[in-house]
C-alpha cells in the first residue's frame, strides 16, 4: 500500500495547529497573569510569541519564521526537558517529548511541501 502523499500539507498543517495549541494550553495562562518576578512568565512569553511566528510562517512563501522560531522553540522545550521534576514516565512529559519531536521536525524541514 502506498502512502497518501497529496494529504501531507493537510497533514503537516495540523501538526503546526497541534504546536499552537499546545502552547496555548501549557503556556498562556502563565503569560497571563504577569507574575515578573518569576522566570516561568519569561519563558512563557517567548513560547507564546514564537509560536505565533511559527504559525504565521504557515502562510509565508520563506522559511524564516518557521525555522526561527522553531529553533527557539525547540531549544526552550529542551531546556524544559532537560529541567524536569517529575516522572518521566508521566503523560505531561511525554507529551513535552512529542512537542519537541514535532518542533525539531519543522526546524529540519522548514516550509517545503
């Protein structure tokens, strides 16, 4: 059987839909509530703002919002890995994982159809 190819920019969009709301879910409350004094407010803003990049890269024809922001994605869902407390066989990191795999995906991938 072979693969459905004319489905994979369908694909890949919901992969970059899956990004956004994944940040939006992990990330937005703590860009809400404007607690400067902690890091994690920090951290959150640059997610938000970068996955908005990364989204809009969606509709440009360069791929420099998408790597970009991918790269900085990408190294912060690091950073968060490499900084987790809990169990790594708990759902909430291996959804961190899967997070990253998708980010690195674009990263290496770029806009190309």
């Amino acid at each position: 059987m072979k693969p459905v190819r004319i489905l994979l920019p369908v694909s890949t969009f919901l992969l970059r839909l899956g990004v956004l709301f994944y940040i939006y879910v992990n990330y937005f409350n703590t860009v809400l509530q404007f607690n400067y004094e902690h890091h994690e407010f920090y951290i959150a803003s640059i997610m938000v703002f970068f996955g908005i990049l990364f989204f809009i890269g969606t509709f440009m024809s360069k791929q420099t919002f998408t790597v970009l922001s991918s790269l900085i994605i990408f190294l912060l869902s690091l950073y968060k890995i490499f900084t987790y407390s809990g169990s790594l066989e708990n759902s909430s990191f291996i959804s961190l994982l899967f997070f990253g795999m998708i980010v690195f995906f674009f990263l290496c991938r770029g806009n190309r159809n």
